[in-house]
C-alpha cells in the first residue's frame, strides 16, 4: 500500500495530471450530420474538463467502412477534423487534455451503414451473436454475418488508423487511444471466436495480435508512441466476442505493448460488459494479472466508486482510473470526488441520442 491516491498528481506520456479521474470514452450518438461533432459536443466535453485531468473522446470512426450505429462521430474528413477543433480548443481553455478513441467496427455493423450497402468487414465471415447496430431510421437491426477482409484490405486498413491518428492531432487532440476493447475490429483479429484465418493475421496468439500490434505500430510512427494509448476488454463478451484463453491472449498482447513504449494501457475489468454490469468467471483476467507485465501508465475502468478507485491506486494495481457512467450525470465528478460531494444518478434512458437533456443538463455541485 502507499498513500496514492485519485488525487496525487502523475505524469501520462508527455502531459502531467493533477488527478487521476478519467472521462473513460462514452458513445452518445448525437453527431447528426455526415458524422461532424457539432457545438454540443464541444459543450458537454468542456463541462467535464478540468485543469490536468484527462477526457478519452467517445469511440470516433476512422473510416467509411467503420461505422457500427448511425449518429456517432469520425474523423476521416476535413469537415470533421475542423469541428473536432471546437471541442480540443474548448477543453483546452479550461486546462483539460483529451485523447480521440480510434474506431474500427468490423462485423459490428450492418450493411444499411456501408458504403453502396456492401456487407461490412472483419477478420472472418462469423457473424456475431446478439448486438445490432442503429441505422438511420432509428431501428435497431441486428449485426449481419460480414465479409470476410483480403489482406489489401487488411493493410488499408492499418494505414487508415494512421492517418485517422495524423487527423486526430490536427484538430488538436493531445494523444489518440486506439479502440482495441468491446469486440470491435482489433478485438476480432485478437480474439479466436471472431478470427478463422489462415493467413499472418489468424491462427496462433502471435498472428492474431498481429493487426492491433501493426495498428499501434502505425500510429506511433505518425504521432509518437507516448501519445498512445490501447483499451483492452479482456473476458467480456460484448459484441459476441470470445476467446478459448484469454490469459494467454491477452498476456501476450501486453507484453507486446509493453515493448511498443505505449504512453498507456486502459483495461476494462471484466465485471462490465460493454454499458452494464456483469457477472465475470472465476477465470477472468484484469488490470491485476496484467499490471505486472506493463511497465508505463495502467488505466483501470469499470464498476467503480470513488472509494474502490482509491483504494486500486494506492495498491499501485492503477495509476488513473477511468469512469463512464457516473461522469454522465456529474460533469464535475472529480471535485465531487475530492470533496466527498454526493453523486447524481444517471438516467440511462439519455445516453444514445437526443439533444442536450441527460447530456449538458446534470447538474454541478456548486
Ligand atoms: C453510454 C455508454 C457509451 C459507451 N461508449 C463507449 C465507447 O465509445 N468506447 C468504449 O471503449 N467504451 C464505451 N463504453 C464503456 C465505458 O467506457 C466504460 O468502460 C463502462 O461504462 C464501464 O465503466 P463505468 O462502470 O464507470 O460506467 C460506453 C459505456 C456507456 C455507458
């Protein structure tokens, strides 16, 4: 134990944080036109941002062919990249720092948001089971079995997370968190329940890491490996996704980061599955059985409090954590946190979609 606490001050990367309350990355589905943020955006980010505390964007598309639901945000276009600029200038005055989650839904998806309508991709044509993705209409349909990618579109695929990431810093984030979590597309190659290839990119752990390790590779290269981060979910079957071991999957895959010189880790324990609670295996890995094996800065999220989070810091299991849910519905949880200030509950009726109500409209403290 030490006396650590959410509240000691530490460095991530480049950036020195005051505090180790973090805005974990939350889809809102309120970007409504071609996907551009919009001022809203820019308003609901500046509300939770704070002198050297770090936001992670919502989960942001990175190409035409990324898209899981309809009224999320991406960063492929000059428009975009230009709206984005209101939210990194409006958390940067009041002395925040924010990453932009990268965003790849593979099989998580439906053929009503692709391009020509074409079937979407993934490592292999199994297509999930449960999930759908919002269209345009407001319906929900469920996810459809994909087509499988060639490897040209494997490699595309890599360079257009890089150049999402090139993006991300020219319209002013400080850092890129690439989505690796929640059975989107780097959890598809990862994970053997999505991944039946026979080429570098399937089969053994090694080959099937391949492709987030390539991603991340690529995007240190354009943007410096301190300013990045990977979100893992190890054991959550979000999105259907599984695997036959995680410990060794997900081992090797944070030693292999730990070797990239990553600015960060941010693990999801497994008792969340995706947006709610979840009963995990007695198996499961998490931030604990991964610690030891990743040297730079760990990002725990998932089912905590003010209390469990300090006490995961102090244990040195943690060195920021994470919060969802509860940053919804108190846009100034960390001050709530310092002080001891009851929560706001959240109304989980708001979080996809609508306008400013159960968004700009929680209250603060004081
Ligand atoms: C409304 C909502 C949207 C979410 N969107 C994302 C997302 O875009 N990217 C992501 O990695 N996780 C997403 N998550 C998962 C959260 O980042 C977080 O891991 C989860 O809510 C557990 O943390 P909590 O218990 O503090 O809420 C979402 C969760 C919720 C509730």
């Amino acid at each position: 134990m030490s006396d650590k606490n959410l509240f000691t001050p530490t460095r991530l990367g480049p950036h020195t944080l005051n505090h180790r309350v973090v805005l974990a990355p939350l889809t809102r589905m309120r970007a409504f036109e071609s996907a551009t943020p919009t001022e809203l955006m820019a308003e609901y980010y500046a509300q939770r941002a704070s002198p050297g505390g770090l936001l992670i964007s919502e989960a942001t598309v990175i190409s035409p062919l990324g898209f899981p639901h309809h009224n999320v945000p991406a960063v492929y276009t000059d428009k975009q990249v230009e709206a984005w600029r209101l939210t990194t200038d409006a958390v940067h005055a009041k002395g925040g720092i924010i990453y932009l989650q990268l965003w790849h839904g593979g099989r998580a998806s439906h053929r009503k948001l692709q391009p020509d309508e074409a079937l979407p991709v993934a490592p292999s044509a199994i297509i999930p089971e449960g999930g759908g993705s919002m269209l345009p209409d407001g319906t929900r349909a469920p996810f459809e079995t994909p087509r499988e990618m060639s490897l040209d579109e494997v490699h595309s695929t890599i360079k257009d997370f890089a150049s999402a990431a090139t993006l991300a810093m020219s319209a002013g984030f400080d850092g890129v968190e690439v989505h690796g979590a929640n059975g989107y597309l780097p959890d598809q190659f990862l994970q053997d329940g999505s991944n039946h290839r026979t080429d570098a990119y399937g089969g053994s752990v090694e080959n099937r890491a391949r492709f987030l390790l390539e991603v991340v590779e690529a995007v240190s290269t354009q943007i410096g490996a301190d300013r990045v981060g990977v979100r893992i979910s190890p054991n959550n079957p979000f999105n259907g996704i599984s695997d036959s071991d995680p410990t060794t999957t997900f081992s090797y895959l944070t030693r292999e980061l730990n070797s990239r010189d990553i600015g960060y880790l941010h693990v999801i324990e497994p008792r969340v599955r995706g947006n709610e609670d979840f009963e995990p295996g007695a198996e499961s890995v998490a931030s604990r059985e991964l610690r030891p094996l990743f040297d730079r800065t760990l990002i725990s999220a998932g089912g905590f409090t003010r209390e469990s989070g300090n006490a995961l810091v102090a244990e040195g299991v943690a060195d920021l954590i994470a919060y969802g849910r509860h940053f919804i519905s108190n846009p100034d949880l960390p001050e709530r946190f310092r002080q001891g200030i009851e929560l706001t509950p959240y109304d989980r009726s708001t979080f996809y979609g609508g306008d400013g109500h159960g968004y700009t409209d929680y209250p603060y403290a004081s």
